[in-house]
C-alpha cells in the first residue's frame, strides 16, 4: 500500500510539474482560482461565527 500512494503522489508531482513547464498561464489561474476558494470558504466560516454570535 505504501508503494501505491509513493508512486500516486510522484505522479502526481510529475503532472504538476509538467503543467507547470508546458503552460505556465494556466497553472497560474489554476492556483489563483484555488486560492481563492480556500480564501472564499475562510470568509463564508468567519461570517458564520459572527451571525451566530449575533453580530
């Protein structure tokens, strides 16, 4: 089982990488997208706790 999750994540490594080096304008709106999800779910909790504390 190691040897299976040691081989996905090297491909997966190596998918990023070639991406990365063949079309580097699309690896960057991929990133930016990302982060901006992680960025927009911080945001929606934050809003969350401050209804629910009834600000």
């Amino acid at each position: 089982m190691k040897l299976v999750k040691r081989l996905l994540i090297g491909l997966v490594i190596a998918f990023a990488v070639f991406y990365l080096v063949t079309r580097p304008q699309d690896a960057a709106n991929a990133v930016q997208a990302a982060v901006g999800a992680v960025w927009g779910a911080g945001v929606a909790v934050t809003d969350f706790f401050v209804a629910l504390a009834g600000g």
